[in-house]
C-alpha cells in the first residue's frame, strides 16, 4: 500500500517517463490525467497497465493492489471509457422513511437529480389535484441534502451542486 506522498513512474507512448505523486485516495484516472495533461493526450484514448495487468481507473491507488514506487506503462484503450453513456439507479430516501428510485446517465449532476426527485415527489403527493397543486406552491421550500456525511442547505447546497 502507498504511504502518503508516494510516487508512480509511468512511461508514456513517446518514450518519456512522468513522475505523479500519489495520495492513497488518487483514482488512477487522475494520474493517467495528469500524465495526460503533461504530455498532450487525450486520457480517453489511454489505459494504465502494470507488468501484464490492465488497471481499472475507477480505483483509489491504495485499492489498486500496486506496489509503491510502481512503474505504470500508458496503452492505448481498446475501448472508449463509457461513463457518459451508462445508467446508474438513484434511490433517495425521504424524511418520512419513503424511498424514490429511477434510473439516470452518469453525465447528470446531483443538482438535476433533486430537482428530478422533487417534481416527482410533489406529484405523488399531489396527484393532478388543481387546488392541492396551488397549495403546495405556496410553501416555501428548503433543500437539504447529506452526501457523503456533510450536510448542504440552501446556497451552500447550489454552490455545493
């Protein structure tokens, strides 16, 4: 496992070799990133492999199983990384116990997701009721979220989103 402050050698398609320094929670994609971002490639195009394994970038470096001081080799990618195309299931539970659930891209912000779950949860309340739909709009309503253990409300949670 990677003591704090440790350091990765990767040899890049030119021939180069780039020093990254590592904190045990650097994703790989950000060191291939940054190697990236030094050299002029496009981190799409790219993998990381060490020895004859490919390495999944979606790991912290201390999950990756990589020795320290490990020399990293950049391959070109036989597919494209498709995160912006796949699907991932929300759950969101509510204060009173509930729980809503749909499916969205990975592409979507945290801010689109509440404002998803919020229309959703004033219709099932509401129905298609006229008056319970103007009665709910005068209400003043307070966004709270808890990501993560830390708690956002109001402006913070818009500058958070």
């Amino acid at each position: 496992m990677a003591a704090s402050g440790s350091t990765v050698t990767v040899l890049t398609p030119n021939g180069r070799r780039q020093a990254v320094k590592v904190t045990p929670n650097s994703p790989l994609l950000q060191v291939l990133e940054e190697v990236c971002g030094k050299n002029g490639f496009n981190p799409d195009e790219y993998g990381l492999k060490f020895q004859r394994t490919v390495l999944d970038l979606t790991r912290p470096w201390r999950f990756a199983n990589l020795p320290n001081n490990a020399k990293l080799e950049m391959v070109t990618s036989s597919r494209k990384q498709a995160a912006a195309e796949s699907q991932v299931r929300v759950a969101l539970q509510m204060e009173d116990g509930s729980r809503l659930q749909d499916s969205f891209g990975c592409g979507r912000s945290l801010w689109e997701l509440i404002t998803h779950f919020s229309s959703i949860r004033r219709c099932w309340f509401h129905g298609s009721d006229v008056a319970a739909d103007q009665k709910w709009k005068s209400f003043s309503l307070v966004m709270l979220c808890v990501f993560c253990s830390s708690t956002k409300c109001g402006v913070k949670l818009v500058n958070f989103l």
